[in-house]
C-alpha cells in the first residue's frame, strides 16, 4: 500500500470506510486496488474462513471476519446451513458496523459481501457494489437491491441488470491494483531464472488453481521444451519436486506476479475478470480456457468472448481441447510475431484507463456529499 497516505492526520481527516467481500482472490484484488488511491483508515469485512483474510492483512489493512454462507443457484441440503450462516454474518456485521461507524461501506462481490450490504442497509449506512465480471453475479444482484450504486466493468453489463436497478449504474472499468502499472519484466525474469531469449509463458488458473490447466500442461510439458514455463498450480497441487530448468511450478504467486505478467511473451489462463483487466493493463497476448457453462454461472466464456471478439485472445473451450491442440496453437503464436504484437495491441485497446482512480474519486465525491451516515447523527448505533 505504498500509495497510500499512511500519516495519523490523514486518518483523523478522513472518514472511515468499510470494504467488503471475499471467497476468492477476484473479489479482494480489485478493492485493494481502490484502497491504494484512498486516504485514511479502511477496514475490511469478509469471511473468517475465506481467503481474503490473509490477503486483506498482508496489504496492512484491519480485517473484521464474519460468517458467510455460500450463495448458489441450484437446489442442495447445504443451502439450508448456508442461509443461517449468512443470517449469522448480518448479525455479526450490524455489530461491526455499530462500533466502527464506517461513512460508506464498498463490497467488492463475492458472497462474503452479501451479509455486510444487509447490514449496511439496515443501519442506514450508504453502500456501494462493484461487478467485475461481464454478467453480474447473484452477489451483486442481491446487494443492488439494497445499495446506492452498482459500478460496473463494461458497458454492455449494464443491460444485464435488473430493469428495477439499471438507473444506479456507473461504467468504471475493473480496478487493477497499481503494482501492475509499476511491473518490471526484467524483475520477473529474475525472480523465475528465466534466461533472456527463451519465449516465457504464464499458466494462471486462478487464485485456487485449475485442476483443468494442470493436467493440460504437465500432458504438454515435452512439448514445451524450448519455452519458459511459469506455472501457478493452487494449494492443492503444488509439487515442488516438478521444479526443473524451464519449468517453474508456485501454489500461487503473490507479489511477484505483475513482474511475472509484465515478462510473459504468452499467458495461458482462465478467464476471470481480473486476470483479463491485468493482461489488458499490460497489453498481453493470451490464450483463454474459461471454466465452463457446465462447471459454473458462465461468466468466464462470456468475459473471453469479449477479448476474442476484440481480437486480444484466443479462446479454447475445455471440452474440446487436448495437449496436442494447445501445443500445436502455442507454438503456432510463437511462429506468428506479428499476431502476437496484434493480439497485445487489441489487449491494451480493452484497458479502461485507470479504473481504481475513477471510483476513489466517486467515493471521496460522495463523502464530501454527505460525510456521515444520517442514522450516525442522530446519535444511534
């Protein structure tokens, strides 16, 4: 949080804010994002047991856990345990909020979000929501019923809406935190031992890994024998005994991985909103295996549609892909320079200039408009 005013006067100043959301590295990244361009205290509501915990701490921010049942879509006993934990998080949230007095609270999605926006509302405290994603989330259609805004990273979203909440939207573009504009790839090299020269590519199946990408890699790996492999596996199936010259496997890379995007020729991913906003920051050429309709909401084929149709990436769908056609493709870029630079170009066309300025500025707007809650005012808790 090198950006950020970190001086006792300027937290005196400056009203406090609450962040919410969590369940996965995408929905803290970007709120960290935001928190680098604002001045004064912050703290951070999300779930116990999620991830964001130890993300949100090691960005030096105050952290407040709650309980958060997950939200789906379909029908399962585990709803049912689900409901009352999110029933325990808006308790535990209204309590949060009583004592720290928070002048706006920001979610960031995520279903750890969910109880704090109830809570917001109940306490009349102003609340905003911010997508990532090209389709909103049921996090976020939930929380737009009870927040003032709904910002949102493109455009098109907004038609996705409900009718009833279109009028609270703000195009914005998904924040990228402010380490990826200051990457090095000469750094990143360092960081790999990769030898300049040799064609580096990133694998990033997310912030828990891709069991998917995994196996398609290490099926691929004798093929890639002249390329650089960078390779974020997840937790679950990191083994460090793959470690050898051109090959480089990590659980998940932290603060190293803007200097490792900003050193790729190639980034072989997912399709999260927030990776696809870093490679569009960066202008990288990529390609994209989404999570499919079938495993999830659909929200990643659609957001790779997006850069496929724009020219930024090429998109394999996982039911049809084989170790034989991903080599064949890579190595088809690698011979093709020109449609590399072509496809990073088309990339940093998609980069929506500085979307963690914009909504810090829209938040200290709408703080200078009303600096504390009015239920706070009146004296109530």
């Amino acid at each position: 949080m090198a950006e950020r005013s970190s001086t006792k006067e300027a937290c005196r100043e400056s009203p406090l804010i609450a962040f919410a959301g969590g369940g996965t590295a995408g929905h803290v990244f970007p709120g960290l994002a935001v928190v680098e361009r604002l001045d004064g205290r912050v703290v951070w509501i999300g779930s116990s047991r999620g991830v964001e915990k130890q993300l949100v701490q090691a960005a030096g921010l105050e952290f407040r856990g709650i309980p958060a049942g997950k939200l789906r879509r379909y029908l399962s006993l585990r709803n049912v345990t689900d409901l009352v934990a999110t029933a325990a998080g808006v308790v535990a949230s209204l309590r949060i909020l009583a004592r720290e007095k928070p002048a706006l609270l920001f979610s960031k999605g995520g279903f750890a979000s969910v109880p704090p926006v109830l809570a917001a509302w109940i306490r009349g405290i102003p609340a905003w929501t911010h997508e990532s994603d090209f389709d909103a989330g049921l996090a976020t259609r939930i929380n737009l019923r009870f927040c003032e805004k709904v910002l949102v990273s493109f455009p098109e979203t907004v038609g996705s809406l409900p009718s009833s909440g279109r009028h609270k939207a703000v195009v914005t573009g998904n924040p990228v935190r402010a380490a990826i504009y200051r990457a090095s790839a000469e750094r990143g090299r360092r960081f790999l031992g990769a030898p300049k020269g040799v064609p580096l590519i990133l694998v990033l199946g997310g912030s828990l890994g891709s069991s998917f990408l995994n196996r398609l890699v290490l099926d691929s790996r004798e093929r890639l024998a002249g390329y650089f492999v960078a390779h974020q596996t997840g937790e679950k199936e990191y083994d460090s005994s793959r470690r050898e010259p051109g090959y480089y496997p990590a659980p998940f890379f932290r603060e190293e991985l803007p200097d490792l995007l900003a050193a790729a020729d190639l980034v072989v991913s997912r399709a999260g909103a927030n990776t696809l906003a870093e490679l569009a920051a960066l202008g990288k050429p990529s390609v994209l295996v989404p999570l499919p309709a079938t495993s999830s909401r659909g929200d990643q084929v659609r957001n790779a549609e997006v850069f496929r149709s724009h020219g930024a990436s090429l998109v394999l769908a996982e039911e049809a892909v084989t170790p034989s056609a991903f080599v064949e493709e890579v190595q088809r870029l690698f011979r093709e320079p020109a449609r590399r630079s072509e496809m990073a170009r088309c990339a940093s066309a998609l980069a929506a200039g500085r979307p963690d300025q914009l909504i810090a500025d829209l938040i200290r707007e709408r703080l200078q408009a009303a600096p504390t809650p009015p239920r706070y005012r009146s004296g109530s808790a």
